[in-house]
C-alpha cells in the first residue's frame, strides 16, 4: 500500500472529497483506486474561520510500484510501513523458571500481556486490588476522605492512568511502531476503533475499567498469574544479578527475570532498591498547579465558531513559556471537559491530578501547568532527593489545604497579583474532596511561583481568557 500524509481537507468536507483527494495527489483515475483506510486523523485550527482536517492515508491502488517510483522524491508519498508487532521470543517448552513483572499499571499491564503471548507464564505481582474494589476505594477517598495506602488512584490495576484520560498517545518517536500494538490490544477489549486513526487517542476512566479487566482474563487465559494486594518487599541479588523476591505475605519467589514495572508513586519500593544498591538516579520532573477554566471558553477561543463541532469535540491547548528566570513553564496532561482529582497514596499529603471521561463533557476544562526542575540546581545530593522534595511539597500543600485532604487553591486573579483570596467567581472547582482558598503561592518555592505568575499572562496571548480572574488554580 502507498501512505499518503498531509492531505488537506475543509472541516465539513463530504466523505467523496477524500478518494477525490487520493485522485488529484497521484493524478490518476477513481478505477485505479482499489481501497483506503484512514490511518490518522487530526485537525489544524490555526486559523478558527478554515480549520482543516489533516489525513494519513493507506491506500492500494494498480501499479503501485510505478507510482511509488513517480514519486520518489514527495516525502508525502512513501510506502506504507509495515506495523505488524514482531515477538522477539517464544518460551521454550517446559520452562522451569517463570518471569516476574512488579506492578500492573500500563507498562506492567502491557509486559505481562507481551510475555503471556509469547508463552512465558508470567507472574504478575501488584500492591493494589481489582480495578473495581480500587475504583470503589478511590471514590470513598473522594467522597469520604477515607485513605487506603494501598488502594488509590496511583495504586492497584491499571495504574495511575486509569484515573486520567485514557491517553494513549507519546511524544517519543516510535520507529517500530510499538503504540500500534498498544492501541490494537484496546480495541480488540473493546475501545471505540476510532482511537486507531484520530490523532490524540483517549478512552475515558470508566471505559477503561472494563478493557482492563478484559486484558487481566487475556494473561490469564494465556496462562499467566496475577497476584493483587501483594507487595514486593525486598529482592534478592547474588554478583549484581537478581535471584528473586519477598513479597509482603512474606513467601519468596525465585527468578533471574524480573520487570520494574512500579510507575513513580512506589517511593518505598525506590527506597528498598536502593538500599540493596539497585543502581538508579534522580531524574528531572516539574512542579505547578492545575488550572481550570469553563471549556465553552476554551473552544471558542481554540475553534471559534466552529466550537462544538462533534468531529473537533472538545478543545485541548499545548502550552509553553520560557521564563526571564531561566524556567520553563508548560501545560501538561491537559483534559478537556474534566476533572480535577485527589492523587494522594500517601496520608498528610495532598496531589492532584486531571481525569476525563470518554464524552469529555464536564463544565471544566483543567490542565497541569507546571515549571521544570532539575537535580543538579533543586534537589542536588543522592538518588531519592527528588522524591524527599515531593514529599516535602505534598505535605506543606495539606497544610495549606486545612489538614483534612481539601486542596490548597486560589483564583487566577488574586494569584497573579498576590492578594489575600476572594470568594469563587464564575469558575467552579472540580476537586473532590473540597478546596480550601488560601494564598497557594506559600506551596511551591519563590522560583516556581515567579515563573508560572509569568507565564499565565503570556499564555493569555495565545488563548483569550486564559488569564481570566474567575479561573482556579489547584495545588
């Protein structure tokens, strides 16, 4: 097949305008034209009054060799590359030792489901409980302020992503096209196929809790193992290799294969590693708030009149600012027509986070806007520095959020110009448990707080009413 990019086409266009479009780019009859599939689709509103669509295009045609030839030289005709995913292993028969994957959120849900279909029976060990009991504690968090350490939004099935957005896309280069399988698997459990070509896919928390639980009866039907509400507690290593695990019922488990899969929020699990001299080291991450404006008021400014229209859905915005502090500032984990949420696995400490349905159809739009940190300058020493600053961060925001899970928040207006808070406005919080108005400028370091009172105003630029007074900033 012949892959075709960059074609153009008005936002209303009518569905013969695409093999219209197939035509006119490799000039050639309709009867040459045997099929096409979409393969991406994604929109360009750089100009609300023309938003276009932008299509990558699969398409077989007579004479393929003689057309790839006839543009050789058009970089927006190539031959379409071949994304079967490729096992690099299959398990030799009567294997005697089983790998182990620690931790089943997406990475350990996709290396376990990987190892299953090759035939290696893998044991999948997770601190968490079943989507649904942890879906059950999460909402009694939210609703009753209830922790359990072990049972929340960063741990048990599916991980932390399951109350987000159901993204699956990366900005990471993908040459072998390993976000194709991912994105097949979901389908084949029963996401909507259109997440297959639209350019930003998402599911949605609560699809996603039923595909989930469709991949765990996958591995298992494979002959794979998983074990919830079971912790890792030490790992055992002779000359630098590891032999094998105790877990928190304390039984041990022998393997020399062993996947990490324990996503950021297992600090205690970093700490184990490292005391058993586990090589690792700090990495940058970023610190901010989340911010939330009425979504009417994002798709306006983002599609103008065209707002609303059910092929654009509900607008995103990507956002950076480079700071006269030499910080960074940039939006992050953006969810149209969300959520803010309680985070936390920790008691006394409070995080947030977004969370979108599937219709991404909530008053408010919110996103993480946040300032790049870095070892080096903000938290120089070991390894686990960085993880001592977060803590350190999440517990002065429970503080300021009265101590009793409420997050410390302020509207936009009165951050900016460093007034004591005043009553909400038109924008109305999201979080659950309960906001508390304070000066949340006390929450970050003086730098962070600079930097993100500077780049509001400039993101105001690029859209209208983002500095907007009424808007809520969530610590």
């Amino acid at each position: 097949m012949i892959r075709l990019t960059e074609i153009k086409l008005p936002l209303d266009h009518e569905e013969s305008a695409i093999q219209e479009a197939i035509e006119a780019k490799l000039g050639i009859n309709s009867d040459q034209v045997i099929s096409f599939n979409i393969f991406k689709r994604g929109y360009d509103a750089r100009k609300k009054s023309k938003i276009l669509l932008i299509y990558t295009l699969d398409v077989l045609v007579e004479n393929e060799a003689e057309l790839l030839e006839a543009f050789i030289s058009d970089p927006h005709v190539k031959v379409t590359p071949d994304m079967e995913y490729k096992f690099v292993a299959k398990a030799v028969e009567n294997q005697t030792e089983r790998p182990v994957v620690i931790g089943f959120g997406p990475c350990g849900l996709f290396a376990g489901l990987v190892l299953a279909q090759m035939g290696f029976n893998p044991i999948i060990v997770e601190r968490g409980k079943e989507v649904r009991e942890r879906t059950k504690d999460t909402f009694g968090f939210w609703r009753k302020r209830t922790l359990n350490t072990e049972s929340n939004v960063q741990f048990g099935e599916g991980g932390a992503g399951t109350f987000s957005d159901g993204k699956l896309y990366s900005q990471v280069k993908d040459p072998k096209h390993y976000g194709r399988k991912v994105i097949e698997e979901f389908v084949a459990a029963g996401a909507p196929e259109e997440i297959l070509y639209v350019s930003k896919p998402h599911i949605g928390t609560f699809k996603l809790v039923t595909m989930i639980e469709k991949m765990r009866a996958s591995i298992i039907e494979l002959g794979g193992e998983i074990r919830f509400s079971t912790r890792v507690d030490d790992v055992h290593m002779e000359d630098g290799q590891i032999t094998g695990l105790t877990l928190s019922n304390g039984e041990e488990i022998k393997s020399r294969h062993v996947v990490l899969a324990v996503g950021h929020s297992a600090r205690d699990t970093f700490e184990m590693l490292h005391d058993r001299g586990v090589y690792m080291e700090a990495k940058p991450f970023s610190v901010g708030f989340r911010i939330e404006h009425k979504q009417s008021m994002i798709d306006e400014a983002r599609f103008g009149k065209n707002a609303g229209n059910p092929i654009l859905g509900a607008a995103d915005y990507k956002l950076v600012h480079h700071c006269k502090n030499g910080r960074t500032v940039y939006s992050f984990c953006m969810c149209p027509g969300g959520t803010v949420v309680a985070a936390t696995s920790e008691e006394g400490r409070v995080v947030t986070n977004g969370m979108s349905q599937y219709s991404r159809a909530e008053r408010n739009a919110n996103s993480a806007i946040v300032v790049g940190i870095d070892p080096e300058r903000d938290y120089p020493g070991d390894a686990l520095a960085g993880i001592r600053l977060q803590r350190e961060l999440e517990s002065g925001a429970f503080v300021l959020g009265g101590e009793n899970y409420d997050a410390p928040a302020q509207k936009i207006g009165d951050f900016l110009k460093g007034r004591d808070p005043s009553a909400l406005g038109d924008v109305q919080p999201s979080f659950t448990p309960g906001i508390h108005l304070t000066d949340i400028s006390k929450a970050l370091p003086d730098f962070a707080i600079e930097a993100i009172r500077e780049a509001i105003p400039a993101f105001e630029k690029k859209i209208k009413g983002f500095s907007t007074p009424d808007g809520l900033l969530t610590g």
